[in-house]
C-alpha cells in the first residue's frame, strides 16, 4: 500500500470514508462536525481520497421492486465456450439486465447479477447469457443483510495509517 494511501486512512481518514459510505449527501461542514476536521480540510481530504482512487464514486441505491424489477438472479457461468473472459465480460456487460458482473477462480469464469421483470423475462436473459457459457441460476428470496460500508474496524486491521514499528 502506498504511504498516500497509508497517510489519507489514518484514524481521521478512516472516520471520514466511514461517515460518506453511511451518508454520501453529508456537507463537509456536517463531516467536518463529526470527524473534527474544517470544511477546507474535509473537502482536500474527499479530493485526495478521490485523487488515489480511494474513493472511485457516489451512488444512489435503488429499491429495484419499487422500480418494476422484482426479480433478482445470481447466474454463475460454468464455462465460457473457449472465449476469453475479457471478451465475455464486455458482451454481458450489454445486456442492460445485468447489474454487475465479476471474474472468479473456481468452477465459474463468471458471475452476474441481473434484475428481471418478471421470471419469464429472466428467463429471456438467461438464454442470452447460455451464450458466454453454462448458466446455473439461483434467485435471490431477500436481502436480510447489506453492509453499505466498510467497517472501520476492516481498515483497521489493514494496518493502514498506524504507526509501525521499524
């Protein structure tokens, strides 16, 4: 890890990536108040952070039944037919369905996450993933837990922003 790294996620740092996960709307005057820092200090901290890639965005989450997309899958791709998963990966990435999508080790090569209308329109898009390789599917009953962000005590255990002994 990079000593920028190391000096933005120190205790402060830390607090201040906490608090935007929970609440990216808050004010830097609001973070200010809650980690100790001035505004003019939250927002070069925010923009370092954003600098190092620390922070790579701010994102809305969405209630998808509330949207028209009751129904959520996660399809593992067995095997993807001899295709390169760079390849694979920017086809799935196509199909507007498909929320996400990761490259993994194991049995899979690859493994989606799409929202549906309807199980017949799951349906539907599961035949245009058989494309990239074998689907196995598994709907998605609820969500009872979803962490919306890194616990402090995670970074934490990273080692980041503590004083190391030489």
């Amino acid at each position: 890890m990079s000593t920028v790294v190391e000096k933005l996620l120190d205790e402060t740092g830390r607090r201040l990536l906490l608090e935007l996960q929970q609440n990216a709307r808050l004010s830097y005057r609001e973070l200010g108040k809650r980690v100790g820092l001035s505004l003019p200090a939250v927002a070069d901290r925010i923009h370092k952070m954003e600098e190092a890639g620390i922070i790579t965005g701010y994102h809305a989450t969405v209630n998808l039944a509330n949207v028209g997309l009751p129904v959520l899958a996660v399809i593992h791709l067995e095997s993807i037919g001899g295709q390169s998963c760079t390849y694979t990966v920017s086809e799935v990435s196509k199909i507007p369905e498909v929320l996400e999508c990761y490259r993994v080790t194991g049995n899979d090569s690859i493994i989606v996450q799409v929202a549906a209308t309807s199980v017949d329109h799951l349906t539907r898009v599961i035949d245009q993933l058989s494309v990239y390789g074998v689907p196995a599917t598994s709907l998605v009953r609820s969500n009872p837990f979803k962490r919306h962000a890194i616990p402090h005590e995670s970074l934490e255990h990273t080692g980041l922003g503590q004083d190391r002994a030489p």
